[in-house]
C-alpha cells in the first residue's frame, strides 16, 4: 500500500508525534461536527481523548475521540523503520520492529483515515512472515482482513495471501486458479504485484518455467515501486532463467537485484546463486559487477 495520510496512536499509551518544522501542520483532524483542526502534534489521552497542538500554538485542543469523523498525516514512523529493516535484512531488528508495528499501529484499525496505515502495516508483516514460514499467524491474520466486509481492496489483497498459503501447502494448482480470478478483479498495484509474484512461484513450482517468467517479470516492469515482492520476482526469475538453461539472462538479473536489493532477504538469496551460476559459467567476476 502506498503511504496515504493517516494517523499513529500506541495502545495504552500517551504517544506524542513531534514532526519536522513544528509551524507547519500536518496532522488534519476532521470532527463530525463538520469542523477541522490542523495541528503539528498529536497525542492520546486516556483511551477516549485526543490532545492536539494547533498549528498556530498555543494550548493544546482535547477532543473526544467518538467526536472524530477522520485524522489524516504522514506515514508512521515505525512503518518506515520496519521497511528499512527489511531492506537492510536485519532479521533481529526486523522481528522487534514488527512486534512494535504491531502494538502502534492496531489502535489505527477503528479510525476513518488511519486504518489504512493499520492495513498497510499488516500487509508488510505477512510478507515478514512467509520469509519467516510462519504461515500460521500469517492465515489468521489475513483470514481476519478477508472477513472484513467494508474493505473489498484490503479483503481481495488477504486473499491472494490465503490462496499462496493454499500452494505452500500443497496445491499450487488451486492456487494458480484462485490467483487467477484474482488478478482479473483487481485494479490497485500491491495487490496485483503479490498476486503475479506468487503466481510465478507456483507456476515454477508445477514446473513450468517459461509461464513463470512471464509472471515474475510483471512486478519490477509494472510495479517498481514495491520493493518487497520486486525483490522476490527479480529472484524467481533469475531461477527461471537458470532452469530454461539461460546462464547470461539468469546473471544479469541477479547482478540488478544485488546492486539495487542486495542486503534484502532476497539479494542475499541471489549472492548464494549468482556464486552458482558464475561457477557454471567459469566466471570469477565479483557479484555487484554481474549487471554491467
């Protein structure tokens, strides 16, 4: 998902936001009264009340939170901090910043306006957790998303992660149906980017490498701007490069994902089979000169 204006509480805690340049507002909070108040920070206030610092100054404005219609800012920080973890494959650090992802952002999931942020995080945590194999907490979250009727995006998005659970778990036929008639309702870019990278992944798995391609190369082509599944294409594809006998395609590619992705979880995967691939190829060249 990409970032959209929200909001970030910490469940049962007075969380203050400072942002950057305090004169300039960037948290709008809109009251079902019909009247809006810009602010620079925001923080809660027992679990009914949220204390606001004006945009002018001054003291800080209390409302009731039944009385918010929407509040809209930024993307939170700890989203940001969990996708730099991810990024960097801090594993450790990954794992306790999806645990605090977890915390801050859950108050988000009631609120016009910051559930988006709350989805987004749990759509970056599933992807957290199939590098993880924790397909387990993995279903039971996506199952909760999907059984949410007010969200048709965000229940069609959990289900491409029901239906790749359904692959892993032995039936990539299946999987390949349900993704299918997936992609073909879907308009927004993560949930077709997740839904072509897992229909690449169970394509090679029913061995069929040229279709798998084809599926793979979909996400960086169209949906660069995603760089969890672009990762896990770009690798799917060097794999099909390497199984239709195609050594030079499968090394450039895997010289991209280093250079751009390289201390991603899949750019560390692609280092183990670009040293593989280089072998074969009796070349000795170092891993970030693969792409040139």
């Amino acid at each position: 998902m990409m970032p959209r204006p929200s909001i970030a509480l910490t469940a049962g805690l007075s969380l203050a936001l400072a942002l950057a340049g305090a004169a300039r507002a960037q948290i709008t909070v809109t009251l079902r009264d019909g009247s809006s108040v810009r602010a620079t920070a925001l923080s809660l206030q027992g679990a009914t009340r949220l204390s606001l610092t004006p945009e002018g100054g001054g003291a800080a404005r209390v409302v009731e939170a039944a009385t918010v219609e929407r509040v809209d800012m930024p993307q939170p920080a700890i989203l940001t901090e969990a996708y730099a973890a991810l990024a960097a494959g801090e594993n450790i650090k990954t794992l306790q910043t999806m645990g605090k992802m977890r915390v801050e952002l859950d108050p988000l999931k009631k609120i016009p306006g910051g559930r988006e942020w709350w989805l987004e995080g749990e759509f970056l945590r599933a992807h957290i957790l199939l590098s993880q194999r924790r397909t387990k907490e993995l279903e039971e979250a996506m199952k909760a998303i999907a059984a949410d009727t007010t969200d048709p995006v965000s229940q069609r998005r959990a289900q491409v992660f029901l239906a790749h659970l359904t692959g892993l778990a032995g039936d990539p036929r299946q999987a390949l149906e349900a993704l299918r008639a997936l992609i073909l309702n879907a308009r927004d870019p993560e949930t077709l980017a997740d839904a072509w990278l897992f229909t690449g992944q169970h394509r090679s798995a029913v061995n069929e490498p040229a279709e798998a391609l084809i599926a793979f190369l979909r996400v960086p082509v169209f949906y660069p701007a995603l760089p969890v599944p672009m990762a896990y294409a770009r690798l799917g594809a060097a794999r099909c490069h390497v199984a239709l006998e195609d050594l030079p395609a499968a090394r450039r590619v895997l010289g991209t994902l280093i250079k751009e992705q390289g201390t991603s979880p899949a750019g560390q995967e692609a280092r183990k089979l670009l040293s593989e691939v280089e072998k074969t190829l009796g070349i000795t060249s170092t891993a970030t000169d693969a792409s040139q």
